[in-house]
C-alpha cells in the first residue's frame, strides 16, 4: 500500500480537503435518507463522518479508527444505504443481499439494526434490514430466504447460513440460505473486538463466499497489530482514516478525574458520592467481575438507590431490555462489567499470530473442527462487553469501580459519556497498595492525550483528585453497618435470582407447561418469592447536615447539588418538629 492510500485527520480541524463539510446536504443523499437524519436531530457531521462518507461514497475500501462515541456507526451506515437506495433508483430491482454488517455481539447486532432501521423509516419498503440475533435457526432461514438487502450478524451467526447445505435442496444440489455471491458492501464494525474474541477463522470463511470486487471497511477505536494484519486479508488498497483528538488544544468535553483510596474504602467512596448528590444524573459503575457487579448492586439496594445490573450471565434479550430502560431512563444507576481480562486472554490465545499463519487450505481438516469449537465458546461465554461498542443514551458520568487493567479497556469505559458531541466525567477509584492499579494507571496516562489550553501547562488524564478521605470518615460506621449484610451467600442468591427469573419469564418454558400438567410458569414464579436482602439500612438512608463538610464539594465537578436542598429540607423538617413537641 502506498502512501498517498492514508489519511490522517485531526479534531483540532486539520484535514486533506481544503472545504470542511458542515451538513449532511453536502453529500448529496437520497431525499428519503436525508430526511430520516433530520429527523433524528443530526444536523451537522462529526469529524469521522464528514471524512469516511465521500470516501465510502466513491467506493474505496477503508479502515477507519475513531474514538468510541464519535459517530463511527453513521458514517458507514448512510453511504452503505445511500448505496442501496441509489440502485434501486436506477432501476435495481432485483432482491438478494447487497451487504453486510460483521459485529462482535449479539447487543450490538439488535442495536445496529435497530439504527439502520430508524434511517430507512421512509424507505422501508425500497430497503429490508434483517439481525441475525438469537432466533431459532429455522426462523433465521425463513427471514433470508426472503432476501434482505442488508444482514447485520456475528462472524459465527452469518458463516452458519453461509454453509451449503447438501439437504436443503430437494433435488439433491446444495443451497445456502444465505447467498454472498452478489455482495457489494461488507463492514466488520468494532473489528478489534471481533479479532478479541477469537472470530478470525470464522471471518475468513465469511470472506470466501463473497466476490473480490465488493467494497470492505473496518471499523475501530483501537488499531492493534492483529487488526493491521487482518485489513491486509479484507482491504484492497484502503484509505486508512486515523481520527484521534487534538493533543494540544483543550477541545474535549470529557472530564477525567482519579482519587487514592485504601483498600476498604470503595464503598465509602461509593455511599459518599451518591447520598451528598456529587454525582447526579445517568450513571454507570464499571466493575472487573459479575461477582462484584451483584456485590455493588445489592449495597445500592441497602442504600436506597435504584440501580440495574448489566454482564454476561444474562441472557441476550435480558441486556437489550435493560439497556432500553436505562436509556429511556426508568433508573439513572446501571452496575456492568467489561471483562476486558478474559477477552484479552482469550484474543491472544486463540486469535493471535499462530492461528492466523497458514493458508486457507491450512485451516481444513482438524483445524476447522478446533475453529468451530473456539468460535462456539467466544459465541456463548465471552461475546459481551458493556464498555465496548454498545449505545448508551445521555451517560453524565462513569464510574471506575474497579480500575480497568489495560488502556484500552478504560478508553473503551470513558467513551460511554460525552458522546455525539456531549459533555461527561469519568472517575476512576484507585487503590494506592495496589500494584496493579497504579500500573494501569501508569499506562493509561502514556496513552490518554493531554488536556489544556495552548500555551497552558499540559495535564496529564486523568487528573488526581485530592480528596481527603478523612473528611468521609464519619459515614464509615454507616457503610459497614450496611456492607455486613452482604455476604457471599447474599451475592450468590442475588444471581440465582436472576437466573430464576429468566426461567420463569422464558417463552419456551411457558409453551413446555402450556401442553403438559404441571404448574403454570405463573404459578411458579408465585411459588418462588423474591430474593431479598434485609431490610433497609435506616442509618445508610439519609444523612444530617452536621455530618456533610462543605470542603467535600469543593473538590467535585457538581458543585451544585442535591445535599443543599436536602440540608434545607431537614432543617426546616427539625424546625417543625421543634415547635410541636
């Protein structure tokens, strides 16, 4: 690849083309597509797009790196549609599957789907989306037989359809349901994740039922080594888009913060900041294991703070209906894991260099079996990641319960908030006896770029936070009181209980008991009762102003919080009661 096939581009402004775009109107889309964008409120594009679109638009393969929450999605969705869309204007009438969109999860294929959805509300009858999710397989079949002009599928789900079938014909030939041989655009979005999870093999099957004359485009927020190998496999001379944040100017809308704790003080910490309001609005809590999700959940239930749980015990449709209310804003509080560590593990181990060396006739035989195999273990136990790719609506804030163990997973977290051009805080906790914290903050400061104004001193992100601890010191007794009723038989019954709920509301199991004598998933679940803990903690409920010091606030980013109107409201509560006894 020569070099004149990179380009390089800058948020501070600096771009290859001397006329910078600020509206859609300026690509020239199909009436139907620029209305549905108007419709949705964007108005002006974002850097990625503004630079990938009139690439895409002329038909050049690309690789696009792009920080999380920067627009990456619609800048490869609309010239994929407007491609579909100007076809079809012409004359293109014919069905059969013009493209496809590789994710690594099955979240991100029902969310995907649900975006390219929204853009062809007014020309749903010219263009049929079809996610391949987590329906039964036969149902799967049925819905590409009919088709669809864009299929949106994990490497794993799509390479199943792909497959001939010798059975399927009655004939005797061999069919597959789903046909790639006309394809004219294939997109691998967060592709770094998909290469993580083990998918490569998969990805490479894909790739032999498609024509060498499609178009291809890789999407990331990171570029590793494996994914620049990989675009060597896909991409055909590509334009390679690297849009990274201005070092120098102090443009970003995300404000990061860290603060030094001790070992037991995360709960502290915790209770502080929620009970004195210094953090308000849609949060999210990160966390390193499902063990501590369920933890943190059930000291927030003690606490009287409503909050949901989100990690990868849960089934598929379970995670898209609690991302839909929390983005609908049924509660402001969601606890989630990212479980960066064993996609790590799982990446280098089973999509590293070695699996990726031999020809495509190396991998026949007893690899395809081993392939199959690792395929199905990332499909089933490792295709989850809350930090990564998945919308999140409006977040203000996130929180680094426990510190990510690798730059790429807080970049990945931080990029929850501040999204499409909002304004959002990250604060991390960090544990000053432990080495591993203060290691991976070390590394995220070499990669974070630096905030600050040209010619003001640079800072380094995220920034200390000086809080002292001892002023918090009072709310302790309250917190322990609290944390003592969760146990590990507590946190082991909280994901029983979720499990058992999924059981009792499962439609498969309520066809099982509709056609047989037994009890009614109704009566079950009746049966059940619910998983409680005791009940709240009367002293963790609420604070008295003597207690809350006015140096606290000073050093958060809310300054303005709810405690002042809760002090006033206690005040005047005592005052009454004062002057009745």
């Amino acid at each position: 690849m020569s070099s004149d096939d990179e380009v390089e581009e800058s948020s501070s402004g600096s771009s290859s083309s001397e006329d910078e775009i600020t509206s859609f109107d300026a690509f020239d889309l199909d009436r139907r597509l620029a209305e549905a964008v108007a419709k949705q409120g964007f108005t002006e594009p974002t850097l990625v797009q503004s630079s990938a679109i009139p690439l895409f638009l002329e038909g050049r393969d690309m690789l696009v790196r792009a920080r999380t929450g920067s627009g990456k999605t619609l800048a490869y969705a609309l010239p994929l549609l407007q491609k579909i869309l100007h076809a079809k204007v012409q004359g293109d009438a014919e069905s059969y599957v013009r493209a496809v969109v590789l994710v690594p999860t099955k979240d991100l294929c029902q969310q995907l789907c649900d975006t390219l959805t929204k853009l062809v509300r007014f020309s749903n009858s010219a263009v049929k989306i079809v996610a391949l999710v987590s329906q039964p397989l036969r149902v799967q079949q049925a819905m590409l037989a009919e088709r669809p002009d864009v299929v949106v599928a994990t490497p794993t789900q799509l390479l199943a359809h792909c497959s001939t079938d010798a059975d399927a014909d009655a004939d005797g030939g061999s069919a597959a349901a789903c046909d790639l041989s006309k394809l004219e655009t294939f997109v691998v979005d967060e592709a770094d994740l998909v290469l993580s999870f083990g998918y490569i093999d998969d990805l490479r099957a894909v790739l032999r039922f498609t024509p060498k004359t499609c178009q291809s485009c890789l999407v990331s927020a990171t570029i590793s080594e494996d994914l620049d190998q990989l675009r060597r496999v896909i991409l055909h001379r590509p334009a390679i888009l690297r849009l990274k944040e201005a070092e120098n100017a102090d443009t970003s809308k995300l404000v990061q913060y860290y603060v030094n704790i001790g070992p037991q003080d995360k709960e502290l910490l915790l209770y502080a900041l929620l009970k004195l309001g210094l953090i308000k609005g849609k949060t999210i809590f990160f966390v390193n294991s499902v063990k501590q999700c369920y933890r943190f959940k059930l000291l927030l239930d003690l606490f009287d703070v409503r909050s949901a749980v989100l990690n990868a015990e849960l089934p598929v449709n379970s995670r898209i209906n609690i991302m839909s209310h929390f983005n609908r804003g049924s509660f402001d509080h969601l606890i989630a894991t990212d479980e960066s560590l064993v996609d790590r593990a799982w990446g280098k181990g089973k999509g590293g260099k070695g699996g990726r060396g031999g020809t495509r006739s190396d991998r026949k035989g007893a690899s395809s079996s081993s392939s199959s195999s690792s395929a199905s273990i990332a499909e089933e136990q490792k295709a989850y990641g809350a930090a990564r790719g998945l919308d999140f609506h409006a977040v203000d804030t996130v929180v680094n319960i426990d510190f990510p163990i690798d730059e790429a997973s807080y970049t990945h977290r931080i990029g929850r908030t501040a999204r499409a051009g909002g304004s959002g805080t990250a604060l991390s906790f960090i544990v000053e006896s432990s080495s591993t914290d203060v290691a991976a903050l070390a590394r995220v400061h070499e990669a974070q770029p630096r905030s600050g104004a040209p010619g003001a001193e640079q800072r380094v992100q995220p920034t200390l936070l000086p809080l002292d601890m001892g002023e918090l010191e009072v709310f302790r007794y309250r917190v322990t009181d609290a944390a003592k009723s969760v146990t590990g038989k507590a946190v082991h019954e909280a994901r029983l209980k979720d499990l058992k709920l999924e059981l009792l509301t499962s439609k498969r199991l309520a066809e099982h008991f509709e056609v047989r004598v037994f009890s009614s998933p109704f009566t079950l679940r009746s049966r059940a009762g619910a998983l409680r803990l005791q009940s709240l903690q009367s002293t963790a409920l609420f604070i008295t102003p003597h207690l809350a010091s006015p140096h606290l606030f000073s050093f958060f980013f809310n300054r303005k919080t709810l405690m002042n109107a809760r002090c006033c409201d206690m005040t005047r509560s005592c005052g009454r009661r004062r002057r009745v006894m």
